[in-house]
C-alpha cells in the first residue's frame, strides 16, 4: 500500500506541477477525470476539491490548523469530507506532535488499554476517556504506549517474553 500511496503522490503532485504548485487553486483547476488519472477514486478525488475549497475560502489555513486548540482543529478537520476522528487524532498526534490527543477509536490503543487494565471487552469511547483521563496532558504519549503494548505482545519470543520490549526505553520512538 505505501508504495501504490507514494506512485499516486507523486502523480499527484507532478500533475500540479512541483511540491510548491500544490496550492488550493491549482488543485480546484483539476477536474475530477484528471485527479482520477492520478490513481484516486472519484470520491477522493471529490474529498481533494473539498479540502481545497475549505483552503481557498478561508475556512482551513495554515495559521489556523497551527494555532487552533484540540477542539476547535478537531471540528472543522472533520467538516472537510472524508476526513474522519480516526485521520484527525493521527494527523495531531505524527503531523502536529499534539501531547494529549486520545483516538479513542484506534483499535490499536483501545486493544491497549483492554489489555493493560485486565478490561473483559474493548472499551467503547466514553470509557476510554474516562479510564485514559488519568492521563493527561500526555494521552498521545500514552497512546504510543498502547501501539507498542499490542506491538509486543504479537513478537513474543519462545521464552514467552515480549522480544524488545525494556523498562526504559531508550530508542527515541514518540
């Protein structure tokens, strides 16, 4: 997938021009057949148009997705089609290094905090911010935590101890 995702980037961009030709404008100047050439679905391509209009209205800009508080960012993100909770909190968490961003509907960190805290079932959101409020201000942090929790429990050596896994963990991860 990653390469499949990086041979459609890079159509993408060099159908707009160069990286610095990727501009609302440009992309709105595209009709939804030549996004598709790209290697887009038409309704990517329909979620691409939107993305920009957000942009070149004024709606989104770069000030804002900077300086907005979680809320703010993470409703007017999702009001741009096709851009779901799920690619918001992971946007915030990688993109903006946000420190207290909790997606609560990642498989992976709620596969987490069922196995960390003995939980019988998954935990559904509302429980997965009461049990992850304690904490904060660094849920994305232990977020990363949770990826790596089920990460070791898939690599479990024949000793049945989780291979890589330290007490501190010096390799620079999150």
């Amino acid at each position: 997938a990653t390469k499949a995702a990086n041979s459609i980037y890079t159509r993408f961009v060099s159908l707009c021009g160069t990286h610095s030709d990727v501009v609302p404008n440009r992309v709105l100047s595209l009709t939804p057949q030549k996004l598709r050439e790209t290697g887009v679905s038409a309704r990517k391509a329909s979620y691409l148009h939107d993305l920009s209009d957000k942009f070149s209205t004024g709606f989104l800009s770069d000030t804002l997705i900077l300086t907005a508080d979680d809320e703010t960012l993470f409703r007017m993100l999702t009001s741009v089609k096709g851009i779901g909770p799920w690619s918001v909190h992971m946007f915030m968490i990688f993109s903006l290094h946000r420190p207290d961003v909790l997606p609560v509907g990642d498989l992976g960190v709620r596969k987490g905090v069922q196995c960390l805290y003995g939980l019988k079932d998954l935990p559904k959101p509302m429980q997965m911010e009461q049990i992850c409020e304690k904490w904060r201000p660094y849920r994305s942090v232990g977020s990363w935590y949770m990826w790596r929790l089920m990460e070791a429990k898939t690599t479990k050596g024949n000793n049945g101890n989780a291979q890589g896994v330290v007490e501190d963990d010096q390799s620079g991860g999150f």
